[in-house]
C-alpha cells in the first residue's frame, strides 16, 4: 500500500491528537498529504471510502470523501456510479464533475424515504448542476410536487449550496469567481500587499450600535490579478460593523472609485447584543493577498483539514447553510467577493465573515457564521 494512503488513513482513523497545536500541525500534514497524491493513490482511497458500509455521521468515510473532492478535485470523476449504487450521497461536493446520466438518476430517486434523504439528493443535483439539473429545478419551480411541503426551501434555492442561482428562464448564474487566492500571512509565502489591504478602519460608524465600521477588504481592481473578479471601477471597499452582522447582513453603498457608506434600507435585526462596545475588534495589517493562486474547491468545506480559509474569490466557506444575500435593489443573489477567517487573526477565535457585491446596484453585503 502506498505511504501516504496509509498515512492518511491513519488520519482519518486517530479520534484524538491530544492538544490543539499537534491537532493543526496534522492537518497540515494531511493536506499537505492529499495534494501530493499520485492519480492511482487517489483512486486507491477513493475505492477505500466507497467500500467501506454506510457510517454514521463523521466516520471516516465522509471525510476522505470531502477531502478527494475538495483537495483533489476530479479524483471522483470515476466513481460517481459506484456512488449511485451504494446511495453515498454525502458530503454534497463529491457530485461535482457528475455527468447528465447521474444527474437524471438522481432525479429519479426523488423523493427520498424521509425529508434527510430528500435534502440530500438535491444537494447532490445542486452540486452538479448541469442542463438536466437546470431543467428539473425549473420544472419544479413552476410545478411543485407533492414532495415539496416537507422542505424548508423550494428545491431551486439548494442551488445557492453549489454557488448558483437559478434565474427566471431557468438558466444558471454563478455567484462565485472559478479563481481564487487565499489571503495569507506575509512571511508565509510570496504575496501581493499593493493589491489589497485586509481590515482597516472606516469613517463611518454603524447607525445600529454606533460602533466604528471596519473597512473588511479595500481591492484595487485595476491590478491584472484581480481581473476574475470581473467588478467594475477601480477599487472596490467592503466595510461592516463586526458586531452587528453577526446577527444579519449589512449592507453598504459602494462607489467605483472607493466609495464605502452605510445603505439606507438596512434592516435592522430584532436582537442585538448592549456591549457592542466592549467587543475586541479585529487586528488590521494581518493578511495579504497570496500571489499562487489555489482550486476554488478548496475551501468549500469547513471541515477540510489544513486549510487556510481567508480568500479573495473561489466559493464562500459555508459553517451552516449557504446565506446570499439578496441585493436591496435588484433582488438577485450577490456574487460572492471575499472572506475573512477570524482563524487567521486569532488562532483563538473562530467565525467567518463574508462579502458580497451587486455590481450594476453599487451595493456591497457581509454577513458571518460560526460553528
């Protein structure tokens, strides 16, 4: 057997690595581990995880799944089928890549036996995505069937899980850039500080708690590097107050030329905490943007081991469920930007804020999650 399929089987195997700083410096192994896969040692842990009976939630197969998926993309491109068969629909991710022949099956299994099932299944078609995908969610959106009354959204919203939305004739709009850069320390490797600042102070103080808002991302988009990003202007400034999108998006008026000011229509949140004040606020100057840029995939997941999870581009890093923002203006999902990982700041804290932009509505969004 290969030594890194043994070695990450061991992994995936140990429930415990006894203090916090072994627990991340064998996650960085293991990332490091599955980038460094040989196609055949892919294939070799990928027939592993799919042999292996059906686990409860958080067995290790689940994990290796999401972990070829996210860090070998394309490494399940084969196995799709063997997936089909031996109803592994979960975590979602492993479905992209899948081709029309999977996706039609998938629909054909709906509904599932219970409302778990039938949440899966169309996670799965979400995440691939394609013309059949396209057609089933419209057809549903226009014809609900009976199946339908147990979800908690119409099965056209699961698209906003694999970073799309469905539009009015049914066709697919990406909310995501299929190009990312992780922001980074800078002595940790090559990076481009002229590009981006990463949290800043803002002028302005939220009209909610009246705390300073802080400036989350300030990107000069005239630099080559950020063209896929596709914005309009020549530098775009996302700010929020750190308190107060905890508890619901916030929204800012944003200029082509740096313009950042609080949108009058937010909608203020029905609880906010009294202590605003007393809450630490986050280092400026920690993070820059790196100049290698990694999978989009990469950090779709949480619980992806060894990753880093602060990036301009790519998809967000969902904690919960996917949150897009509906413009104010236009009311379309907002194109993910950006997230900042408090993880990255504060090896002690944790959380993820977001940010999002309507570029034709010059209106920008942030929202956070946490475990």
């Amino acid at each position: 057997m290969a030594g890194r399929v043994a070695e990450l089987k061991r992994f995936h195997g140990t429930k415990s690595f006894g203090s916090r700083a072994n627990l991340i410096l064998r996650e960085d192994e293991a990332a490091g581990l599955y980038h460094a896969l040989e196609p055949q040692e892919a294939r070799e842990l990928a027939s592993f995880a799919i042999g292996l009976d059906l686990p409860t939630e958080g067995e290790d197969k689940g994990e290796i799944l999401r972990c070829l998926a996210c860090l070998r993309p394309g490494s399940l491109d084969d196995f799709h089928l063997d997936l089909v068969g031996r109803g592994i629909l979960y975590p979602p991710m492993i479905w992209y890549g899948a081709g029309a022949d999977i996706a039609a099956r998938i629909v054909g299994m709906l509904p599932g036996p219970d409302t778990l099932r039938t949440n899966h299944l169309l996670l799965a078609l979400a995440w691939i995505g394609d013309g059949v995908v396209q057609d089933a969610f419209d057809r549903w959106r226009n014809e609900p069937p009976e199946w339908v009354a147990m979800l908690y959204v119409p099965p056209h919203r699961y698209a906003e899980e694999a970073g799309w939305e469905l539009m009015d004739k049914g066709s697919r709009r990406d909310l995501f850039a299929r190009r990312c850069h992780p922001l980074v320390v800078p002595e940790e490797g090559a990076s481009n500080a002229r590009i981006a600042t990463v949290v800043a102070e803002h002028e302005e103080a939220c009209r909610w708690c009246g705390r300073s808002l802080t400036t989350l991302i300030d990107l000069d988009l005239t630099a080559p590097a950020l063209s896929f990003l596709s914005l309009d202007g020549r530098r775009l400034r996302i700010a929020t107050c750190e308190v107060c999108s905890c508890f619901g998006a916030v929204f800012t008026k944003v200029g082509p030329d740096g313009g950042s000011t609080w949108y009058e229509g937010n909608q203020k949140p029905e609880y906010l905490p009294d202590d605003a004040d007393d809450w630490p606020r986050m280092p400026a100057g920690r993070l820059v943007i790196g100049d290698e840029p990694r999978h989009w995939l990469e950090a779709a997941d949480w619980l992806v081991p060894g990753v880093r999870f602060s990036q301009v581009g790519g998809l967000p890093t969902r904690v919960q469920d996917a949150e897009y923002p509906r413009c104010p203006e236009c009311d379309h999902a907002m194109p993910f930007v950006a997230q900042i990982s408090n993880d990255d700041l504060d090896e002690s804290s944790e959380g993820i804020y977001y940010m999002f932009a309507c570029r034709g509505c010059g209106v920008a969004a942030t929202s956070y999650q946490q475990s």
